[in-house]
C-alpha cells in the first residue's frame, strides 16, 4: 500500500514538472512571437507629452518596454526637413506600428509609408480629412487613423469673448503653410463677424520671423487668440512676456498654452490625447485593419491661469473660474 502511494505521488510529481515545463517553453515561445516594434516621432515639443502619454497608456494595457515592446524614439522632437529620413528608417526596421505626434509629422507618415502594410496611429492630426490622409472619419482607408482636433476653435473664441467682452482686435499669428493653423482660423471667419469681432491675420513661416512678429505686437490689439501652430508655439515664452507686459490675454489652443502663461486655453491635453491614441494602437496591433477603425476627437478641456491674470491686473468673474475644468492659481512661468 505504501509503496503504491509513494508510486502515484512520484507519478503525480513528473507530471507537475512536464506541465511547468511545458507552460515555461509556452511562455517564452509567446513572448517570443509578441514582442512589438513601434516607431514614435514628433515634430514638437508638446507631442513629446502625446508620445509620453501614448506610452505609458500602451505600457497598462500590457505593452511594456523591454519585455514584449521595443520603441524606437530619439526622444527629442524631430526637424521638419527630417521627418521623412527617420520615418523611412521606421520602414527599414519593419517596426509593427508608427505612433506621430502633430500635423507635419502625420502629413510625413503618410507620404512614407502609404504604400507600404504598415500601421500608422495618429495622435493628432489637425484634420486628416482636410489634409488628404484618409476617405472618411468612420472609414479611414488606407493604413493611418487616430486622434484629430475637435472643430471648437469658433467655440474658443466665444469664450474667450464671454471671459473678457470689451475684445475687439484679436491678433491670430501662425505660419500659413501649415494646414493645421490654417483650418484653424478657417473656423473662425463666421463666428468673429457674430461677435463684432475683428481677427488680424498675422504671417511668420520661420522662428525668426515669428520671434519678430511677436516683439512687434501693441495695444492695438486686445487679445491673442493662438492656434495649433509649431513655429509660433516655440515662442511661447516670448509671446506672454511681450503680452503681460502689455496686459493682453492671450487664448491657447492646448492646455500647455495656459500652463505656460497664457491667460485660458481650450483644448486637447498632450498626454491626456496621446494615451486616448493607446487603445487604438492596441487594436491594431491585435489585428484590426486600421482602414476600418474610426477617427476619434480629441478630448478638450477649458483651463484658467487665475495666476496670469491677477499679474496682469484682468478682472475675471467668479462664475467664470467656475466653469473652467482646471484653474492654475500658481505661475508655473
């Protein structure tokens, strides 16, 4: 009797170990065949936060660094005039998926590898549709979908109307041969007319000429109403200098705007957008035809710098603050 126990539990021992071993062989052959390569790219700095926020929402959803996801990412923003050469290298490492991060860099993407089976996710473009990247919001086509801007730029401007009603001249600088601030102001040609509202289109194509444009800014202008345009954005800094020292508000289209000075901003959250991108990259990766997976909006948020206008000496309305989604009571300049 005892040495049949001691023969079933001996039995039942082997049998533990085949199945370890088995599940161990069956983990690492897993692992093996899942590791992802994924290309990440952005011409700015704030879509360095989409791709930190697109990361680190990819890496809960299991996708994580160094153990079954390899990025490819210099971690910096990448010169417009070679967007072109590092996504071509993307191609050459035939990585899984190519993550970018604002309009010129999505516009790259889809010049580079529209001919080819790999997936590009977006987060944002602008408007892809107007820029020619896809067939239709619901039915992207091709190998791109992802993030675009939500159309509020009319509803940016009725705000920043409602918060400071005495507006009349509102300053719009950007570069017009980005489609990005372009479509922006398209937007807008309605609604300032409604408002009695007169908007001052203002050109800078290069740094310079934007740092020059805005050292140039005077109280002939009562407001700065900023679009989603990388030039001008580089000059953030001297733009709220130059505008409160003048005691201008100035309306962002992103919350970096704001966080940076501005006095409100309407709009996406870098890293809120990038990790809204995270489950599309994933459903992909998981074997969905990015032709068929929908473009979704941004999400957008209203966001106060009390700090900026306090310095500034702008009156604000209490039920104003209220309606804000996030309220800066500190300088973070």
């Amino acid at each position: 009797m005892t040495i049949f126990i001691r023969k079933r539990y001996y039995g039942f021992f082997i049998f533990a170990i085949l199945v370890i071993v088995i599940s161990i062989y069956q983990f690492r052959n897993s692992e093996a065949t899942s590791n992802y390569k994924i290309g990440l790219i952005s011409n700015n700095p704030n879509g360095i936060r989409n791709v930190i926020g697109f990361k680190d929402a990819l890496s809960s959803l299991g996708y994580v660094e160094d153990i079954n996801t390899t990025y490819i990412f210099s971690g910096k923003p990448t010169p417009r005039n070679e967007l072109r050469d590092v996504i071509s290298a993307f191609v050459e490492d035939d990585v899984d998926l190519i993550f970018t991060a604002g309009t010129p860099t999505g516009m790259a993407a889809w010049t580079v590898t529209q001919d080819t089976s790999i997936p590009v996710v977006f987060g944002v473009v602008a408007d892809p549709l107007t820029a020619g990247i896809i067939d239709s919001y619901d039915t992207p086509g091709g190998n791109m979908t992802g993030i675009m801007l939500s159309k509020n730029q009319a509803r940016r401007l009725e705000l920043l109307k409602e918060f400071f009603p005495s507006i009349k001249r509102v300053l719009l600088p950007y570069n017009p041969d980005d489609p990005a601030p372009r479509d922006a102001a398209i937007q807008l040609s309605n609604i300032a007319a409604q408002l009695n509202v007169e908007l001052l289109h203002r050109h800078a194509q290069t740094s310079d000429e934007a740092l020059e444009l805005i050292k140039g800014i005077t109280n002939e202008y009562d407001a700065v109403f900023m679009l989603p345009d990388s030039i001008v954005n580089r000059q953030l800094s001297e733009l709220i200098s130059r505008t409160n020292a003048l005691g201008i508000p100035v309306s962002g289209p992103s919350s970096t705007q704001a966080e940076g000075g501005a006095t409100m901003s309407y709009g996406i959250v870098h890293g809120k957008v990038g990790a809204q991108a995270a489950p599309i990259a994933d459903k992909i990766l998981q074997g969905a035809d990015p032709a068929t997976v929908p473009i979704q909006e941004g999400a957008f948020f209203l966001v106060v710098n009390l700090a900026a206008t306090k310095r500034m000496g702008i009156p604000i309305s209490e039920e104003n603050i209220k309606r804000a989604d996030v309220v800066l009571r500190q300088d973070k300049l």
